[in-house]
C-alpha cells in the first residue's frame, strides 16, 4: 500500500508532467516556418520545456531510492519547486502566442528590423507581445537563467527578446517608437555600453567623489551600513545610466521623433520625481535635448513645433524634487558629468546608422508635400524609396500641422489612429520597394 509520501509524489510529479505537457502542445499548436519571426524563441521554450521534465524524471529517481521518509519529504519539497517553474512558465502563454504570429502592421513590423539591425548590429527574433499593464518592457534571452541554473546551455543560434507594449495601442506607431528604447536594454547587454561609459569617464575620481558624497548622505537619512550604502548606490546609478544609454541609443537613431514620443508617453506618469529604477523624466529630457543639440536637429524643432519644442526646454530645466533623498542630487551629479561621455559612445556605436538632419532635410520637404495631399509617402519623384525615419519624422511634423502646436496636441496626435495607420503602410510599402530594387 502507498504511503501518504508515496501518494504526495505521484501527485506532484502528474501535475507537472500534465501542465509540461500542455505548454509543449501550446507551443506545437501552429509552429512558424522555419527561419520565420518567432521561432528561436520557441527554441528556447522548448528547451526549458525539456530541463523540467528532465527535473522531473531526476526527482522521480531520487524518491526512488530515498532511504526514509525524511528523504522521501526533501525530494518532495524539491519537486514542488519544480512546479512552481513549471507554474511560471505558464505566464508566458501569450508569448507563444504573439511568437506564432503578431497583431502589429507589417510596416511596423519591418521597422523594428531595421531597429535590431542598427542597435545591436547583429540579427534577433523579436516577439512583440501585447500586455495588460500599460507599459512597454523588455526581456533579454528569456529563461536564460533558470537554463544555466538546470545546467542547460542556450539553445537559441538567433538571440530571442520579448518586447512588450499596451494591448489597446496595437495601431499607435508614435508610441511604439519607444520599442527602439526597449531594444537599448540589448544592445547593452551584448555589447557592454555602460561598462564603456565607466571606462571612458573623463572624471572617475570626481565621480567616485560624488560617489562617496551620495553614501554620506544616504546613511544619514536611511541609516545601514557604508558597504550597503554604497552598494546600493552602484545599483541605482548603473539603472539610471542603462535607462539614459537606451534614450541616447533610440534619440540617435530615430532623431526628433523620439523627443516627441518620450513626451508623449511619458510626460502624463513622470516628472521631476526619481526612482530607484529611473531618473526623473526632467533629466531624461535635457540629455535628450542636449544629444539632439549635439547632432543639429534644434532648428528643425523650432521651426516646425516652436511652442512645444519651448515647452519641452522649460521642462527640462525644472530641478529634480528628491524630497529628503538628497543622494538622488548626488547621482544625478555624475550622470552629468558622464553625459558627453555617453554621447560619445552611443555615436560611436551607431556609427552610420547616427540619424543626421542632411539625411532628413533634402527629402523633407517632398515627404511634406505627399501628406498634405494625403498621398502616401513611401516613394520619392526619383522613385526611390523614402526613408523610414523620414517618414516617421514627417509624420510628426505633419501631425502637430493637423492638431496645433501645443503641448496638449501630443495627446491627439497619439490618438489619431488612421493617420498613424496611414503612416505605417509607408513604412510598409517603403521597404518593398527597397526590396524590389535588388530583385
């Protein structure tokens, strides 16, 4: 007869088995063709997949053989944990799902190709997934650590990112420009961006002064020790630098038009409020302004949008309202002093996919033209096809033309989906014609 350990087991190893089961039928469900989006990301799925029935069968081995109950109650607890990663991995249901096939136009689609390309200058397969928070977020090589933890190496030959973004904006391309920040967080992680900057800084005993600055006022306001203090600190300064790395990589390649989407999106959550994660959006947007500087694109804004481009500068001057945390201050100290630094390494990163304004300018004012009349603008008279980003820059420029030039129109120019739409079939159209000409 079973003993009730006996009884307990068999219980948790069925459950496992059965939820295993019915993410690897969710994954066979519709598989995309080889060599299509998605498909080395369900590579890694399945490999997980693979580890916990492996962990299960290990388990199963050791219950086995355990000499008493006390064993038999340890190989227990550990097939529990084994549920509970099985449990999680549920999680990412709607991740196969967008894998098998995504909601987002194919200009849009096509566009963040182009992103990857420029960014991480090497292929990817990105799943774009919609999510119910109101967020757009991303993850690196997804269950690479739970792999390594099951001594399971990467199985993926094309790095997999999941990018996520609102559910309800599927048609929102102004927005979904903030997906070129998103796929920053990657580009630093395979290519070491931060760690660059610390190795350029031009002043690291001036950072490590303010540094040690920032300690001395954190212990006195939240107390604890100087290592932990410090280690701390560490934390939130390489989160801060990541963040502004991601804004200089996206504002590099996209110009102007992710200024305006950074406003657009973030401006009604943040301010001059920082977190532990993020600096205050005040700062996001004076280095924004300052690289955009750097690069030439000030006249533009000015001639194009001078009511809003005013407010945005105003914005950016606003102090940081740290409250009592005054280390914040600290940080954001040697955040400035690293700024030219992380120009420097972003432009040199990007290399000739830096958007410059003589690209821009000597197809602006054709590309305006063809939206005045409602002609979409993916070829120019010379019948080539038009820039992606031109597209997009235009269409913003277009936009605030329809809506006015006040802050308040960014609100409907993200709201008008038919001319974002409109736009996104140029993107479209864009690419094959490019395509068409090396037929």
């Amino acid at each position: 007869m079973a003993t009730d350990a006996a009884r307990d087991f068999a219980l948790l190893a069925a459950t496992a088995r059965r939820s295993i089961d019915d993410l690897r039928r969710a994954v066979h469900a519709a598989p995309p063709p080889r060599g299509r989006r998605g498909e080395h990301f369900l590579t890694v799925v399945e490999a997980a997949l693979g580890a916990l029935e492996a962990g299960v069968a290990d388990r199963e081995a050791e219950f086995a053989s355990a000499a008493d109950e006390q064993e038999q109650r340890a190989v227990i607890r550990s097939m529990r944990r084994i549920n509970y990663d099985v449990m999680g991995l549920h999680e990412v249901s709607p991740w196969i799902e967008s894998a098998r096939g995504s909601k987002l136009a194919l200009g849009l689609v096509y566009f963040v190709d182009e992103l990857v390309f420029a960014l991480l200058k090497a292929p990817a397969d990105v799943v774009m997934t919609p999510s119910g928070t109101y967020m757009y977020s991303t993850i690196h090589k997804p269950f690479e650590d739970p792999l390594t933890n099951l001594g399971v190496a990467y199985p993926a030959a094309v790095l997999p990112i999941i990018v996520s973004y609102p559910v309800h904006e599927p048609d929102s391309l102004f927005l979904h420009l903030i997906i070129a920040h998103e796929l920053g967080h990657s580009a630093i992680a395979e290519h070491n961006l931060d760690q660059e900057v610390y190795r350029r800084d031009p002043n690291p005993t001036g950072t490590r002064d303010t540094l040690s600055q920032a300690v001395a006022e954190y212990l006195t306001q939240e107390g604890g020790t100087p290592a932990a203090a410090r280690g701390r600190l560490r934390v939130i300064l390489r989160h801060w630098l990541a963040e502004l790395i991601c804004d200089a990589l996206a504002v590099g390649f996209l110009g102007p038009s992710y200024l305006l989407t950074a406003a657009a999106f973030g401006a009604p959550f943040d301010g001059p409020e920082p977190s532990e994660t993020h600096p205050p959006l005040t700062l996001r947007t004076h280095l924004l302004i300052e690289r955009l500087t750097s690069w030439g694109w000030i006249p533009l804004l000015q001639a194009g949008m001078p009511e809003t481009f005013a407010w945005m500068l105003e914005t950016s001057t606003r102090p940081q309202q740290a409250a009592h945390r005054t280390y914040f201050l600290r940080l954001e100290e040697a955040i400035r002093n690293l700024s030219k630094t992380i120009e420097d390494v972003v432009s040199a990163h990007l290399g000739a996919d830096l958007f410059q304004l003589d690209a821009h300018a000597s197809n602006a004012d054709e590309l305006s033209a063809l939206l005045e009349r409602d002609i979409l603008p993916a070829q120019l008279l010379d019948r080539s096809p038009a820039s992606r980003r031109s597209i997009i820059l235009s269409g913003w420029m277009h936009a605030f033309a329809k809506h006015g030039d006040q802050p308040v129109a960014l609100a409907s120019i993200v709201g008008d989906r038919d001319q974002q739409r409109f736009l996104t079939k140029a993107l479209e159209m864009s690419v094959v014609l490019e395509r068409w000409a090396t037929l």
